[in-house]
C-alpha cells in the first residue's frame, strides 16, 4: 500500500474556518493556512484535511480484513475470491 502523509503531522493545531466571506483557514492562533475561491470551499478543504487520518486507517483495517479472509480461502465462494483478491491488488498499487 502507498505510504500516506498524516495530515496531523502538518496541521497539528486545530483549524477553522474564518473571514467575512467564510473562505480562509487559520491556524488556533488566527494564522491563515490558506485562502479559497468558491461557495464554502475553505469547508470542504477543512473536512478533507480533518477526514484523511481517520479514512486512510479505515483503508488499512479494510485491506487487513481482506487479507485475513485471503488467508482462509477455503471458506470463501470463488466469485467472491477473485474480487478479495483483485481489491487486494489494487489497494497495493497493482492492476485491478
């Protein structure tokens, strides 16, 4: 699997949205992160940057999961195996 960047290791502090307009991100001290065009965009950026961590161990609990079920292939119907083992792949970073 990709090794990902932890969004927490980058923006350890909390963020919020902020402006007249609601379109910046800043820092818990007021700094702003970054500044954005669009009908609550700065939002959408705030829940994709709050949301990576937590989906991205979602990913590798599912792949773990997986795995496990790979391990035991006996028990599992062959339709259902050669998609365990096509997501597997993928998720690896290999053809699907």
């Amino acid at each position: 699997m990709k090794q990902y960047l932890k969004m927490v290791d980058v923006f350890r502090d909390e963020m919020r949205v902020v402006g007249d307009s609601k379109n910046m991100l800043a820092d818990d001290v007021g700094i702003i992160i970054g500044c954005y065009s669009g009908d609550k965009m700065a939002e959408y950026v705030l829940h994709a940057i709050n949301s990576h961590d937590e989906l991205v161990q979602i990913n590798q609990d599912l792949l773990n999961a997986l795995e496990s079920i790979e391990n035991d292939a006996g028990q599992v119907p062959k339709f259902m195996w050669d998609m365990i083992q096509a997501t597997i792949a993928k998720a690896k970073g290999g053809a699907a």
